[in-house]
C-alpha cells in the first residue's frame, strides 16, 4: 500500500529541484506526495509544472535578515504551523522530506509536534537554520559532506549526496574543438555580480577574436536589462550568445557547455552529475557562508576554480575563460575530478531513508 508523503523547501530553485527529484522516485515506488510550499517561491510554478499537488502557507525568513522581516515571520509562524499540523493529519502524512530554508520552518516544527518522522536533506557543508534548529530531531539527515555529520546526532547521519535529475547524470562528455560555449547562471534568481561581470567581458571576448558562445541566464530582474544590453553590443561574428530569464532545461545547457560559470549552492551537485568543468563565484551573504564552503571543497578536488565574489570582474571572467579554452586536457581532467564527486544513487537512496523511517514509525504504531 501506498504511503502519503510531504515534501517541505522552496523559495529558490535550489530548494525545489532536489525534492522534486525525490518526489518523482517516490511516486515511482507507489507513494502519493505532497508539497509546501509558498505563493512567491519558485516551487509555485515548479512543482505544480512537474505535475505535483501543493499546499501554500505564508512564511518569511529569520536568518540574516532585517528586524522588521524577523519580526513579522515570528508574527507568521504560529499560523504556518498549525496549518502545516493539520495538512499532515488530514493527508496522514507518513514523513516529512526537508530541504531546508525558511519555507520549511512550519513543516520542521509541525513534524516535529505532531512526532511524525523527518528526514533533512543538507547539501551544504555548514547546516542552514532551520536544519541547525531541528538537528536534534531529525530521524535521519542526508549530507553531501562528511564535515556535516557533526552537526546531528550520532548515527543519525548519511552520506547520501544531493538528489539530482537523472538527465545531469545523463550528459555526454563535450568534446573540445569548435566554438567555445560558455554557460553563466546566477541560479534560478540570477546574480548581479555575473551578470555585470558577462557585460564587462563581452567587449574583451569580441577583441580577443576567439569564436565563443555565451548562454547567460540572467534571474528575472535583470533578464530584460540584459536583453537589451545584449541587443544593442556590436558584436563580431565571432562572439555570439543568447539572454534568458530562466532555463528550462538545464541539463540541455550544461550539455552545449564547455565550462560553466555559476554561484556554488546547489549547482554543484548537478555540475558533479554532469562532470561539467566550473568557475564557481560563491555568493558571499549566504547563510553561514556555505557558499564559500562547497566552492573550496569543488576547488581541492580539481573539479572547479573558484574566484571571489569582489574578485569577480569582466576582465577576471575573459582572462579565466582564455586560460580554460586554451587548455583542452585540463578540462577534460577538471570532468573527470567534477564526475568523482557525483552520487549517482543520491534520488533512490533518499526515496528509500523516507521509506524506511516511514514504516518503522508505522510498525510502533
């Protein structure tokens, strides 16, 4: 029989697409899911896209964030949680999958109320809040690094990885030679920082006469400024690219791609799955710093360069491409170090923890 299970994170797309990933293999194995979620996260249009029910509930953040938004999350979060304890009891929720961010507060605590068993997913080598705050009790917590362990009870950790989309797993090799493409992505919100940094770059690209080809998504925000930007440039014939809020289909991107150039949350599970050569610019007000934290550990294994957030200029960005595109075999090692790092079975073993602590709470029951 089929179990009914709730799937808690959102707000970026970092947060969405892990549990999504999740819910698919469980709805795979027979189960029913639901998510939740709020009304201006990117889980909105994602989960119900992705052919998943959801459920919405009001909540900001309370981590480095200002008085005023702190004040009024407090002021939310007694009526988040008892709507989230009642969504579970009226669906029979049999465990709780988080992601981890302030979407997930309501459903951490209620699980936690309502003593049904939760399981965390912390992609990160430092916890973030509300995993930090539920640490002692979590049934299980999936981690991406062995540093993390620390922060949960004993045994009660696992090394499972980041849940990615079986089409990261599934890009081919990109062999060198042609036109150098080149993929930069601030994440589902887009960066400013790589952003300005791909506007300072184009001129030196097109003086450089290297034939390069640039996919930037660029966040919403900023998509039609860049647009515009992209439009009026005089560019030559060997510089070409194309501007866009969102991708769709990253694995399809990452595919074109020679090098990806990306903050450094959760994009490096799927550059990993990918074994996709990066240069990461770790965003530097994240909570804990844990940006900084996944770029160091990508840089130690050969698979990345990471380069600072202030360091982050056009000049900086045409220079690291010069050096990538005129290195070949380094390239085709910085794959290989990247594929190392993926965990391949990170989905199914994160349907199947869910499972398991499912059904002992179950059998005590």
């Amino acid at each position: 029989m089929g179990l009914h299970f709730l799937m808690a994170g959102g707000g970026t797309g970092g947060h969405v697409m892990p549990a999504l990933a999740v819910a698919r293999e469980l709805a795979a194995r027979g189960h029913a899911v639901t998510f939740l979620g709020t009304r201006t996260g990117m889980e909105a249009r994602l989960v119900p896209a992705a052919g998943f029910g959801i459920e919405w509930v009001q909540i900001g953040g309370l981590n480095a964030v200002g008085v005023v938004r702190k004040l009024r999350s407090l002021a939310q979060l007694p009526v988040a949680i008892g709507r989230a304890w009642r969504l579970m009891r009226r669906l029979r929720i049999a465990a709780v999958f988080s992601m981890g961010g302030y979407v997930a507060g309501p459903a951490v605590a209620a699980a936690i109320l309502a003593r049904i068993p939760l399981a965390v997913m912390e992609p990160n080598a430092t916890p973030g809040f509300t995993n930090r705050v539920a640490a002692r009790w979590v049934r299980k917590a999936l981690l991406s690094f062995e540093e993390t362990a620390r922060w949960f009870p004993a045994g009660r950790a696992e090394m499972t990885g980041r849940p990615v989309r079986a089409e990261f797993f599934a890009v081919p090799e990109k062999a060198p030679g042609g036109v150098f493409t080149v993929l930069i992505t601030g994440a589902s919100q887009g960066s400013r920082t790589l952003n300005r940094a791909a506007r300072e770059s184009w001129p030196l690209l097109a003086a450089s006469g290297a034939r390069v080809h640039l996919i930037m998504q660029t966040g919403r925000t900023q998509a039609e400024e860049m647009e515009k930007a992209w439009a009026a440039f005089a560019k030559p014939a060997t510089l070409t690219g194309e501007v866009t809020a969102f991708i769709d289909n990253m694995p399809g991107a990452y595919a074109r791609a020679d090098v990806v150039v990306s903050r450094s949350g959760g994009a490096v599970a799927e550059l990993a799955a990918a074994g996709k050569p990066s240069l990461l610019v770790p965003f530097p007000f994240a909570a804990d710093d844990h940006q900084t934290r996944n770029a160091e550990a990508m840089a130690r294994a050969g698979a990345a360069v990471m380069v600072s957030d202030g360091e982050m200029t056009g000049a900086r960005l045409e220079e690291e491409l010069r050096r990538f595109a005129s290195e070949p075999e380094r390239l085709r090692e910085m794959s290989a170090a990247a594929r190392r790092l993926a965990r391949p079975e990170a989905t199914r073993r994160a349907a199947a923890i869910l499972e398991e602590i499912a059904q002992e709470s179950l059998r005590k029951d």
